[in-house]
C-alpha cells in the first residue's frame, strides 16, 4: 500500500468521525425526541453543532478533490516525495481543522485549512507534467 493510499483510508476515516462528531454534537444541541424523529420542524445547528456542520461540509468539499488525486497519482504509477508529503500534509492538516473549528479559532482555522489545501497541490505535482503534454498533444 502506497503512503498515499494509506492516507486516503485515514481521511476517509476522520471523514466519519467528522461525521459522528457532528450527529453527537446535533443531538445534544436538540436531544433524542427530535433527532430521532423525523424531523418535519427544521431546526438550525448553533453554537458548537453549528460549527461541526460547517466543519463537515468543509470537509466534504475538499475530501474528494483529494481522493480524486490521490487515486489518479495511484492510477498512473506516479507516486513520488511530493505526493507522499501532500498526502500527509492534507491528513495531519484536516484533522488539526477539526477540533480548531470546534473551538472557533478564526485564524489558526483558516491558516490550517490552508495547510491542508497546500497538500492537495503537492499530491498534484506528479500529475503536473503529463496533464500538460496529454493537453498539448491532442
């Protein structure tokens, strides 16, 4: 299993646990009379609820543009250092985006998911060149 491999299984992990934590969160904003019902009544996710949810649909965003690299760096036999460190760096970066969001720290939160973006474009980087000569050929 390649290291990039490796880090999509990880990402697809905390994207559940991104999940979970946005359910538990919901569920002790409104309680198990509501969540578990159907819900006919909207009721707007505040506070730290609130916070998860805009943490997991951040997340949701970004997670398969990761994937859709990190597979085609696999696809195409073109793992290299660049791919491996960008796959890590948009891991370890998602996961400190949780818990800062949690908090609500505005400019660490930015700054963070700014780290993680940068590893997205590293896992690119393989791709970079024969990207350009399949355009350019055709």
């Amino acid at each position: 299993m390649t290291v990039e491999i490796a880090m999509l299984f990880w990402a697809a992990v905390l994207g559940l646990v991104q999940v979970g934590a946005q359910s538990f969160a919901y569920k002790a904003q409104e309680g198990n009379a509501y969540t578990v019902g159907a819900r006919d009544e909207h009721r707007p996710a505040t506070g730290l609820a609130g916070r998860m949810e805009r943490a997991l649909r951040n997340y949701l965003e970004t997670f398969p543009i990761f994937a859709a690299v990190i597979l085609a760096v696999y696809a195409t036999d073109r793992s290299n250092e660049w791919s491996e460190i960008g796959a890590q760096v948009y891991f370890w970066g998602r996961l400190a985006y949780l818990p800062a969001y949690a908090v609500g720290l505005p400019w660490v939160r930015t700054f963070i998911w700014q780290i993680a973006t940068i590893g997205i474009v590293l896992c690119m980087a393989p791709l970079f060149d024969r990207a350009l000569l399949a355009v350019l050929i055709e």
